[in-house]
C-alpha cells in the first residue's frame, strides 16, 4: 500500500511541478508504530469501557485498525530496506 501512495503521489508531483520527497519507512519502523499504535488503542478502549466513553473507544478501536494494517504492511515487504 505504501508503494501504491508513493507512486500516486510521484505522478501527483510531477504534474504539479513540484518535488517533495516521501518517506519509505523501514521494517523496524513499521514495527515500532504497529506496536505504540496497539498499546494506545488497547488502553483506549478500555478506559472507553471503564469510564463509558463511546468516542475513546471509537478512537481505541481506530488505533487497533491501524496497528493491524502496519502489522500487514510490514509482512508485505513494500517498505524501504
């Protein structure tokens, strides 16, 4: 998925006549933030269970999504090596 935005945002670029560098995130990177992005998400929802918050366990639930989808970013291989 990275690969695919990078790629959209080069032509974006290009048409436009700009250059902005984009960041192609390493494995370990990928990795790090799929990790912090499950431990906020976990604490999230449970203080929106705890507490009977409906929009911090919406946010929990989003941060869980995200985690999930780096997890599988990272074992897709199209990161930076």
């Amino acid at each position: 998925m990275i690969k695919e935005v990078n790629h959209a945002c080069k032509k974006l670029n290009e048409k436009l006549g700009i250059s902005v560098p984009l960041p192609n995130p390493r494995k370990k990177t990928l990795k790090t933030a799929s990790a912090c992005n499950f431990v906020v998400g976990t604490g999230l929802v449970a203080a929106g269970v705890v507490f009977s918050s409906k929009w911090c366990a919406v946010l929990g639930g989003i941060g869980l999504v995200s985690s999930v989808v780096l997890h599988q970013e990272k074992g897709s291989g199209n990161y930076g090596k």
